[in-house]
C-alpha cells in the first residue's frame, strides 16, 4: 500500500475510533496484520467459547487459524454437520467474530445479510462483538456505506458463493429480489446499549470485500 495513503488511514482511524467511542463502542487500530491479530487475541481471553460469521478479514489476519490451534472453544460452523445448531450456538458465545461491510467515519457500521445469523448475532446474543475491519472498508458517510456495501461487498460474495444474481453478473447492484439474494437483512449499529460489546480493529490494510 502506498506510504501517503497509509500515513492518510492511520490518522483516519482515530477518528472512526472516537467516532465509536461516542457510540459505546471500542475501537483499536493497528498499523498491519500482524498488530492486528495481537490485539484481536488481547481481547479474547483464553478458553472463551468464539464464534463467527464467515469473516474473511479474520482469515487473512491469521486470527481464525489461531483460534482453532489456541485454547479456545472455537465453534467451527464449517466442520458442524448441523449448520442451524452451530449458527444458534452462536448467540450464546462469549465472542463473535465478524467484520463489516462498510463503516462511517464517524462510527456507524452496515452490515447487509442473506441468512440472517451475522447480523442479528452482532445486534444481540453473543457477550461480545469483535470486528476485524480493514481501513479499505470506511466512507465518508451511512449513504456512502450503504453503497459500499450494496455495490462492492455483496457482489463479490455473491461471486463467491456462486449465487446466481443480477450483481453476480453485473458487479453492481440491481436492487434485485432473486432467490438467491443476500440483500436480505440490512443492520445499520450506530449505538451500542451495552458498552465496550462491540470491538473494532482498524487495520491499516486492504481486508475482505
């Protein structure tokens, strides 16, 4: 990544993290990858139960091979034959692993779902919400995050679940209503009730999608 644009994020960051702060929510930043998987395990304390939602920003930090090879009760949902019990499992986690598909500079995070289970974990159920964020994932603001989210994130993971929508093949949005949508469920958490439940790492990378 360019030294201007990085030097450009790492000041950034400080402002979402006040932003999120203003909204009972914690942030950290963390200038790579390998900052940010030390600060992410900071936060999970060793034997907790943890769960996720299919973030791949956790994947490319490393963070999800060290839980499973940890001392933690990882709830591999990939390695569960019973999908519907391991997503339940879930909400009675002590941490759950996500990222987002877009968030504000000020603190407002958007996320969009297809099935549902990211997103109603993030809004309750799990003791604590941890974000693994990548700075390429903040806007200027809500309108420009759902954009973000809408035209970027959920074409690609319809590309990579070879789903077959209309954004699939256009790579844009179509505000379409396929069978296959994951455009289900949108949650905007500009607050939280609970303070200190949702954690975001900023990571000065280009993370996810």
């Amino acid at each position: 990544m360019n030294e201007n644009i990085m030097k450009r994020n790492a000041l950034l960051a400080q402002k979402v993290i006040k932003g999120l702060e203003s909204r009972n929510m914690t942030g950290f930043y963390a200038a790579d990858k390998e900052e940010a998987l030390k600060i992410a395990l900071e936060q999970i304390p060793e034997g907790a139960s943890v769960a996720m939602g299919g973030a791949m920003s956790a994947h490319e930090i490393g963070l999800v091979d060290a839980l499973k090879n940890g001392n933690y009760d990882f709830i591999d949902r990939d390695a569960i034959p019973d999908k519907r019990a391991a997503m339940l499992a879930a909400y009675d986690a002590d941490v759950f692993l996500a990222s987002a598909n877009a968030m504000t500079e000020d603190g407002v995070i958007v996320n969009i779902d297809g099935n549902a289970n990211r997103v109603s974990a993030i809004a309750q159920g799990p003791k604590k919400v941890l974000l693994i964020v990548g700075m390429n994932k903040i806007c200027s603001d809500i309108d420009a995050a759902m954009k973000r989210a809408r035209n970027v994130a959920a074409p690609v993971n319809a590309q990579r679940f070879g789903l077959d929508t209309p954004c699939s093949k256009t790579g844009a949005c179509m505000n379409c209503k396929s069978p296959d949508t994951i455009c289900c469920q949108f949650l905007i958490t500009r607050f939280s009730r609970h303070p200190g439940r949702i954690c975001a790492v900023l990571v000065n990378d280009t993370l996810g999608f």
